[in-house]
C-alpha cells in the first residue's frame, strides 16, 4: 500500500470512531471500540511499519528539537506518515479516555462535545478542557484513572 493509501485509511478509520463518540456514545459499538481500543492498536501496527520503513530510527535525535526536526524533513513519506499516525492514534487514546471518565463519572454527553472536539482537533487541549469541567462536575481534582464517582 502506498503511504497516501494508508494515510487515508488511517484517518477514515479514525474520524468514523470519532463521529460514534460523539454522536452514539452508548451505543455498544461505540462502548466496545472505546474499550477495547481496536483502532488504536491497529494504528499501533501501521505506525511501527511506517516508522521503520525507511530504516534504523535513530532515537538519539528525539533529545533535541534539532534533531526532530532532522528526522521529519530526512525520514521521507514514511516517517511523516508515522508521526500522522501517531497523532491520530494518541488523540483517539484521549478523546476514548474522557468518553469513558465522562459516563463512569455520570456527567452529560453535551458537556463532553467541545472536549471531545478538541481531543480531535488538538489533543491536550481537549483533555485540559475536560479536567476542567470534570472537575467543575464532580468537585474533584481527581485524575482519571480513579474510581468512578459513586456520590449521589
């Protein structure tokens, strides 16, 4: 497959996850991708073969701007497609992490929507916005990997 095919399935498989998380997100589809995160596995796999498609990584030059910089503009289509998959598949890690808190933590969908969005759109941003509406919502600062909120 050429790297624009992947590309286009990675991101399709993606946006469909997403579209269910935001508009079926009890359905039980969309309960079993968030748990089981199928799609970030299998991106897991595209992004290993990407990554290494070009040849040996040298993870010495993840130490500096510099040389980050050297691996996107020198690694080819192979390696900017890795960093594509990399972004897609960590952002649907977090908007799946801020769907299952939201619901373990009864809070309404329509308060997760904006977050969800920005998980997608630029990931850390949508989980800064849900910590803080999490914890407006439970009056907890709490992280998320604690137990549901079982106050009534």
């Amino acid at each position: 497959m050429t790297p624009d095919l992947v590309f286009q399935i990675a991101t399709n498989l993606v946006l469909s996850q997403w579209l269910l998380m935001l508009v079926a997100p009890r359905w039980k589809v969309t309960r079993w991708l968030v748990q089981s995160y199928l799609i970030p596995v299998v991106l897991g796999v595209l992004y290993i073969c990407y990554l290494f498609s070009g040849g040996p990584v040298d993870f010495a030059a993840f130490g500096t701007l510099a040389g980050v910089k050297n691996l996107f503009q020198n690694g080819g289509d192979g390696v900017m497609l890795a960093g594509w998959i990399h972004y897609l598949a960590f952002d649907l890690v977090a908007g799946s992490v801020v769907l299952r808190n939201a619901q373990e933590n009864a809070i309404p969908h329509g308060f997760i929507v904006i977050p969800l969005f920005f998980c997608f759109m630029l990931g850390p941003v949508g989980l800064l916005l849900y910590w803080i509406i999490r914890t407006l919502k439970t009056k907890s600062l709490v992280g998320y990997l604690a137990e549901p909120n079982t106050k009534s």
